[in-house]
C-alpha cells in the first residue's frame, strides 16, 4: 500500500499537501496539476503494488503487429482528478496498451475528432448515446463497453456487479442491528436512475429498512456528496448510510465533522470504489473494492482478442468485488 510520504517524495511536493488534496480541503489553494499529478501518482503507487500487475506480467510478449486503438470516454478529463476510480480505468488501458505495443489515442466528451483514420479497435469507457453508437460503428466492428453493459448491442463488455454490492451493504448493516439504511448517491444521466440507487431501494424496501425520504441524489462529486449530507443533518436521520461512491464519501464525511457527531457511532458508512485517498480519510472509509485498473486492462484483452479471432458473439466479463471494512463501520 502507497503511503502519504511516497507520494509526496515523487510529486515532489510536501505531506501535508498531499494529505490536504487526497482528503479534498476546499480552503487549499493548489493548482489543478498539482492536484492532477498527486492524483495520479497516488493511482500508480497503488497499482503497482496489486495482484493485478502480477497477473498481469504472466501475459505473452509485446505483440507484434501495431494496432491502433481509440478510448471514448463519455466524460470530461477533469472528472478523474473528482473521481480517480476514472483515472484507475485509463491506467490500466494505458498499462496494457504499452505491454502489447498498441497505439492508443485517448478522447474524452465522446469526441470522435481523431487524426489517425486507421482505427482496429474501440473501447468504450461509459454509456453511449444511440446517435453516438452508429458513428462508432461505421469505424469498426470491434468494440468493447468498459464500466456498462448493453445488451442490446453485440459488444463485449468488462462490468462491475452492481446489484449485487448493493444488495450486499444492505445485508451487513442488516446483520449489525440497523433497521433504516440511507443512501447519499450521484446520477450522470437525469433520464436514467443509477443501478446502485435503483436496487438500495428495491431490495431495502423488500426487507423494510429503505424509505424514500432517506435518499438523497446529486452528482458523484465530493461537493456534491458535502451538500447532500449538510441537508440530510438538518432532519432526523438513519444511523447507517449507503454511499455511491468514495468521491462523494469524502464530502459526507466533512459534513458529518463540521456537525461533531462521531463516527461509526453515530452514523456508520459504507462507500464503493476503494480510490487511494479512502486510506487516508479521517476515520478510513469502509468501502467497496472494485478492481478498476483490472476493468481497464481487461477490456484491451477482450478487444485483442475479438480481432484475433473474428469472435461475433459478445463475452460479457463481471470483475469481482469485495468488501474492505475500516473506521467507518462498527467491528
């Protein structure tokens, strides 16, 4: 596991700065690319040291034929300094895009402005529009979703199980005692409900710890996550809370301080992604470990694959989940 002082001697820049940016202090006054470098460098440490760059170095050689892949990520760039689980993805793209001597070109907000024409491959990062699908299929037929699955459209796909985390933290703080359960939560597209807040509701209403007026939706930003919890304190509330994200578990927990109320004690949460920065959180985020960078890499074999072989039925890969509890939980 990375630590603040190996991230601060390698961004070249002091602890309590690194400590400052990981724990998102809004009264910090840094640059954008400092926060962007600490990020990332923070994002490699740890991934150099996972299990997945293990298994990742038992892979064949560098292949010998120079592709050409193009990543289309539905997002701005600036959305992986908000939320380095993004930042993980294009990690382990990038990873083992450079194992296998693939060329890869990087666009963000969908733009299929790209220089090169020659494309072999497309992985795309998030959910697609209808319009956009048909432009991305007049390059090529060889296409991968990472992060979404549509089953409507013949792509693989590499995906977390999200019904199943959901349903997950619902049973642990079931078997703690809790019998209300909230959810703080995000939602990139107005037109369709997140999966994870879709299924809190569903499953938690069935066994009668869920209500409607405990959930609370913005985006999947730490701001955002700081609001929603500022408003949830002004009302009774549940003792136990569902969090969408580690990004917006950030902005709970300074509400959660500001309010001086202690935690797990009085409010207990669980967040999902396991980003860097959860290590470093006061106390340490409770939270779901989900193998972004794995998602990453992943999806580039699943492509090179597809094109090897001329494979028209779709592999639809779920990436395993598990849950790490720490100073946000009651033992």
């Amino acid at each position: 596991m990375a630590t603040l002082k190996e991230i601060a001697n390698e961004a070249k820049v002091s602890l309590a700065t690194v400590s400052r940016v990981l724990n998102e202090d809004p009264t910090l006054s840094v640059k954008e690319e400092t926060k962007r470098r600490i990020f990332e460098i923070a994002e490699k440490l740890e991934y150099k040291t996972s299990s997945t760059r293990k298994l990742a170095s038992a892979l064949p050689a560098k292949a010998k034929e120079h592709l050409h892949f193009l990543a289309l990520y539905n997002y701005k760039q600036d959305t992986e300094i908000n939320d380095p689980y993004y930042l993980a993805i294009r990690h382990g793209i990038e990873t083992q895009c450079d194992k296998f001597d693939i060329v890869l070109t990087n666009s963000y907000e969908n733009s299929l402005d790209i220089k090169n024409p020659k494309i072999d491959g497309i992985l795309l990062i998030g959910r697609q529009t209808a319009e956009q699908l048909i432009a991305i299929k007049k390059i090529t037929k060889n296409i991968v979703y990472i992060d979404y699955t549509d089953h409507d459209q013949e792509f693989d796909s590499v995906d977390i199980d999200l019904v199943r985390i959901s349903k997950e933290v619902i049973n642990f703080f079931t078997n703690q005692g809790y019998s209300r359960i909230g959810f703080i939560g995000g939602q990139d597209d107005e037109a369709t409900p997140d999966i994870r807040e879709q299924v809190f509701t569903e499953y938690g209403q069935l066994k009668g710890v869920v209500s409607e007026s405990d959930l609370y939706r913005g985006d999947f930003s730490s701001s955002s996550g700081y609001k929603l919890a500022k408003k949830m304190l002004e009302s009774d509330h549940p003792s136990a809370f569902f969090i969408a994200s580690d990004s917006i578990a950030i902005g709970v927990l300074r509400a959660i301080h500001e309010q001086g109320l202690s935690i797990p004690d009085d409010i207990a949460l669980i967040s999902v992604n396991d980003i860097p920065t959860a290590k470093f959180t006061f106390p340490s985020l409770s939270t779901v470990r989900i193998h972004s960078e794995l998602m990453g890499s992943q999806g580039v074999n699943l492509l090179m694959e597809r094109r090897r072989d001329q494979r028209v039925i779709p592999i639809n890969a779920y990436i395993p989940s598990n849950l790490r509890l720490r100073g946000t939980t009651k033992k």
